[in-house]
C-alpha cells in the first residue's frame, strides 16, 4: 500500500496542537500519518516507509482486550511506553502514546491505592523480573540505597527468602491486594513493609508497580505484644498463658497416644523472708537467677514457665510411671540446694514441689495445676525442701478449702447470695449514670464472706459459670424492676471473668437472660478485665461483635493494671474504660499523669471514661478538671443492697 496521508483539511491543525503523541496506522502496520510528539518518541523524524512493527509488536494490541497495553521499543532497553488503540475506520488505527514515567504514574497509582484503602505511601517502585527500572526517592531511601544503586538491584534481592517465596506465590499471582514482607536494608538490617502491585502486560512479559508503607514500627509492636501475652518479661520464661496452651496440647496428644505426663507447681522456700530482708529488687535478681537454674532443665519433653511471684510450672511428657516423674523433681531439689551468688550474697534457697500426673490426677490443665499446686500447699506447710505427689486427700487445711467448695455449690441454692450495687455518678450533670452490681456472700453462720476469699476458689472449679448466670440474671430483673417502679431507666454494669468470657454459647446465654427479664439490653453493660482482651484475639473480637450487635454495651475493668494496648482498644468495639483505684492514690508519682492519659486517649478512641476508688474531694475535684465523664467510690456511695438505694435513684 502506499504510504499516503489521511486527507482531512483540519487533520494535521490538530495534530500539531495535540501534546500527546498519535500516529495512525493501518492494520498492517503501515505508518499514515502523526504528529511531531508521536515522531519524537519514536526517535523518527516523520512519516516514512517504516512500519510500527519496526518499533513495537502491533499485533499485541490488536489481539488483546485491553484498551491499552505496556509495550517496549524494539532495541531501546527499558523505554516501555503505554500505547493506547483506537479503531477510526474499518483499515486504520490511532495510537496514543505516553512514555511509562514515575513521576506521570506516581499521582496515579496513588489514588488508586487510596481508594481501596486509607492509607498512606511510603515508596513508589516499577520492577520486572530483570530487576528495578525505576523508582521514587522515599523507596530508595527506605532500603538506603541511593537512586542509581537502587536501578541496579532486583526486587527479590530487597527482601529474605521467606518473603520471595510469598511474593512468587501470593503476591504476583493475586495482585491488588496488601501483603506484608520482610525487607534487608543495604547495612543488613531487618525492615518490614506491605506492598500492593498493579502488573501490567509487556509483550508478553510482566512489569510491576507497586506501591509500599513502612510498618517496621507497628510489627515491632506487635511482637512485644506477644511477647508480654506469651513470656514473663522478668525471667524471659514463658507464663501462665503460654503454660497452659502448651499443656492443652500435650494433654491432647498423651490421650491419643495413652501416654502419661506430669505437672509440677514449684515454690521457693522463704521467698517473702528474703524479699522482705534483701528488698524487692534483690528479690527480682533471685527470680532471675532461679529462672537461668531452670533452664538448664530444659529437654525435648520439657517445657517451663512463671506462674507468679515465686511460684514455677514445669510440663514433663512422656513420663512412664510416679517414679520417673519424682526422679525429676529430686534433680530440682538438688539443683537448687547450691548455692546462688546474688549481689555478692551467697544464698541458700530451697524449694517445694506439688506433682500431679495425667490422666491419674486430672485429665485437664486446670485439674492438673489445682492438685499439682494443693500438692505443693501441703508438702511446703508441713516439710520444706521436698516433694509430694498429688493424693485425693492430703491435709485436714485441703479438707478445709474441699469444704468451703461444698458450701460455695449450696450456697446459690440456698439463697445466700446478695448483689448490691454502688451507684456511678455522671460528672457533668452530677446525677447518677448507672450501678456497678457486686456480688455478696452471706454466710449464715460467718456472716459475709469478702469476695476474695471465694471468688478465686470459685474460678478454680468452675462454679464461677453458675455463679456468673446468676449474678447476670438477678441484675436484670432488679434493673428492669427499678424501671417498673418507675425510675428513670440507668445503666448496671455486671462483671466477666476469664471462664465466664470464654465459655461456649456466652452471645446466646445473655440474650436468654435479657429475654426472661424483659430488660433492653442498651441497659445492660459487661466489665472485662484488661488481662482477658490480651487473649484469643480473633474470638475476644468476634465475641465483642457479637454483643454489641445484641445492643448490650462492652467496658474494659481496672484498665492501667495490665499490658495495656492501643491496638485492642482500637480494634474491639469497647464503649467505656474503668480506670482502676490504684491510680487514684495521689501519694503515688506520675498517677495523674497516668490519669489525664487515659482520660485523653479514650476520649480521642470515643470512648467514655469512669474512675473507681474515689474517696476524697480532692479526686473527685482532679476528674471533673480533666474531663472524666464518670466516677464511683466511697466518696459518692458505697455498694448498698437494692431496698436503700431509692433516694439516688430519685437523682438519676
């Protein structure tokens, strides 16, 4: 065909004025006609007898059903450009043409992140698999590398080997989407960034822009989380948490395989004496040294942690018989019969040690610890420096605490249960917001029994769930008869243990309760503790969902006392937070500080704020300048059982 012109009198008039390079062709590559951009991209001075196959390969765009692809100029390594078709007639074809450039993608591949998420980024980078062909200065800067030392690296050279196999596997075959890597600075160091790319076809071969945000920061975060969820920060051995899910386990597996296994509760002998003569910090260097004395114990079959203070579990699978498992308790005994140089103190410790054994003792990890600990409780009172195994009944003490478990079981069917309730007043209008409903023992021979001296046994076999029903249950009624007797309608708050929070079935439970009593659930608010939303991440939020969707409302109780974590309180749909009473001692360094920073953070989460424990017009003055929005305490009204709680009431 001949190499003619397009013959339209305005045709080249707005050509010439176009910034955008154009040519058109015909389907057999036959270059017609362009404009001076188009020529100059292409390195050519104008029309002549070349065809558009001389540059790139036609037939791509032709066959593809894109609108545009990324091609490379056939002999000009790297210059990739986007080429745009469009069918003007049956035979002929405008091309639009744009050099791919960094800084003409960069404000695009920007907006295009931030419209599937709101987020931020960190550094821009086009990549093949030959290696970097360009990218901006924040991405070279990450890696520390300059420009030019960044265009002569490969992507995977960037990052470790697990994260080449993730970026083989995931994220070149499902693009589009964040994955977080492990990136290697230029100096060796670690760094960790999610990426997101956006392939785009090459003539066959693939060219990437990604984009990238640093998240060393929030990684590093993440894992001192775990660590404190996982690991006694003082003896840097694990902790009850971690004990207890590697028990589970190993339970499971001895089951399966009928296997027996043994469990040790470990106490240092005079440990409150030392401290209280030596002082607390050289009582933390004994904790720290009896921790390196232990490790040395660590087998394959051996597993240890801190419970608390100077109390040691210790997990051995695949014990034969009692015998083998009291040979390692006589090697501890040994073992901590040396001496321990503390300070330049050579200390003489001993210690005392409780066995239980699966499945003889127990067949699941809170049996085992409770005999495993009542072992060790019986041995330490009557013989330090030894050890016992687990028998069903080994002290008349035991029998005492059996027996205050028999009388906790009747005492919720006998009727010697009681809530009262202490009063939560709304600092801004000074009237009542709401009641915190506390449970009370009334004995009817000691009288009432403190809380603490039943709860923990309650927790310890599992009464705590019957208990807790009840507790939930009897709240409600009473909320919802204050409402019947014509009170204006308050909020009454009812604790959650861990068993109570874990327990199968909670959502459906509460809804039963609420149902029965006819109390609307935004009237009803559940107090956790900040120990339990360090746990189980995915059930803690799926839980919370849950109850919020039903409409009852979610605080988190005597926060500041635990491992306190911006991430859980954003994630979880919590309504209030308690701060605990401690802080409230003013004769304490730094507590209103620490005040004033829980009462902003919350505020700025949307969250409300009450402080327990205030007892003085000083407190009370300190809140209400920092914008607290609730409190209880003493100073207000301390708990009261329904019938004399009806003058407050009068004030909500």
């Amino acid at each position: 065909m001949s190499n003619e012109k397009i013959d339209l009198p305005f045709l080249q008039k707005i050509l010439s004025n176009l910034k955008e390079a154009i040519l058109f062709v015909r389907a057999d590559g036959e270059i017609l006609d362009g404009n001076q951009s188009a020529f100059s991209l292409l390195n050519k001075n104008g029309p002549s007898q070349e065809s558009i196959y001389d540059y790139f390969n036609f037939e791509l765009l032709m066959e593809s059903d894109e609108s545009h692809l990324l091609l490379e100029l056939k002999d000009r390594n790297d210059y990739l450009i986007e080429v745009k078709c469009i069918s003007a007639t049956e035979d002929v074809y405008c091309l639009i043409m744009n050099k791919l450039s960094l800084d003409d993608k960069t404000s695009e591949i920007k907006n295009y992140v931030n419209h599937l998420i709101d987020s931020s980024v960190d550094g821009i980078v086009i990549y093949n698999e030959k290696g970097i062909i360009d990218c901006d200065p924040s991405f070279a800067s990450l890696f520390g590398y300059t420009h030019t030392e960044m265009k002569q690296q490969t992507f995977s050279n960037l990052i470790d080997s697990k994260s080449n196999e993730l970026l083989i596997e995931e994220v070149h075959t499902n693009p589009e989407k964040f994955y977080e890597l492990n990136g290697l600075q230029k100096d060796g160091h670690s760094i960790n960034f999610e990426i997101m790319q956006h392939p785009y076809n090459n003539q066959g071969t693939i060219v990437r822009m990604a984009v990238i945000n640093d998240i060393t920061e929030r990684i590093t975060n993440e894992k001192k989380i775990e660590y404190m969820a996982y690991y006694d920060e003082l003896t840097d051995l694990p902790n009850r948490n971690f004990f207890l899910k590697v028990l589970k386990n190993a339970i499971n597996k001895a089951s399966d395989n009928n296997e027996s296994l043994a469990v040790y509760f470990m106490d240092i002998d005079y440990f409150r004496e030392i401290n209280d003569t030596l002082g607390y910090d050289f009582g933390d260097n004994l904790l720290r040294a009896c921790g390196r004395r232990l490790k040395t114990f660590l087998e394959t079959d051996t597993f240890i942690a801190r419970l608390d203070g100077d109390e040691f579990l210790i997990l051995q699978r695949n014990v034969p018989d009692n015998e083998a498992a009291a040979s390692l308790a006589e090697s501890l005994i040994a073992e901590f019969e040396k001496p321990i140089d503390i300070d330049g103190y050579e200390i003489f410790v001993s210690v005392s040690i409780g066995i239980s054994v699966f499945p003889e003792n127990g067949t699941t990890p809170q049996d085992l610890l409770k005999h495993a600990d009542s072992a060790m409780y019986l041995i330490k009172e009557k013989n330090h420096n030894n050890y016992k195994v687990f028998e069903s009944s080994i002290s008349e003490k035991l029998k005492t605490m059996f027996s205050m478990d028999a009388e906790l079981r009747q005492a919720l069917s006998r009727n010697q249960f009681e809530l009262h309730y202490q009063p939560q007043k709304d600092l801004r209008t000074g009237k009542v917001a709401g009641m915190e409903a506390l449970l009370r023992w009334n004995h009817p021979e000691r009288g009432y029994i403190p809380p603490l001296d039943f709860i923990s046994l309650a927790e310890k076999n599992g009464f705590i769930l019957e208990i807790g029903d009840w507790v939930m249950r009897e709240a409600c009624k009473q909320n919802k008869a204050w409402q019947e007797q014509g009170y204006k309608p308050i909020i009454v708050s009812v604790n959650l243990s861990a068993k109570q929070f874990h327990q199968e079935g909670l959502v459906e439970k509460i809804e039963t309760i609420l149902t029965e009593t006819g109390l609307a659930s935004k009237y009803l608010e559940l107090e956790i503790t900040e120990s339990i939303s360090m746990t189980n991440e995915k059930y803690i939020t799926s839980t919370m969902q849950q109850l919020r969707k039903l409409g009852v409302l979610v605080s988190i109780d005597d926060f500041g006392t635990g491992y306190s974590s911006l991430k859980y309180l954003s994630l979880f749909p919590i309504t209030k937070l308690k701060i605990d009473k401690t802080f409230m001692d003013g004769t304490q360094r730094h507590n209103q500080a620490i005040v004033k920073s829980i009462i902003q953070m919350s505020h700025s989460l949307n969250m409300k704020v009450i402080a327990e424990g205030v007892e003085t017009n000083e407190q009370l003055t300190f809140l209400e300048n920092e914008k607290c929005d609730e409190m209880q305490g003493f100073y207000f009204s301390k708990p009261l059982p329904p019938e004399q709680l009806s003058s407050l009431l009068e004030t909500v």
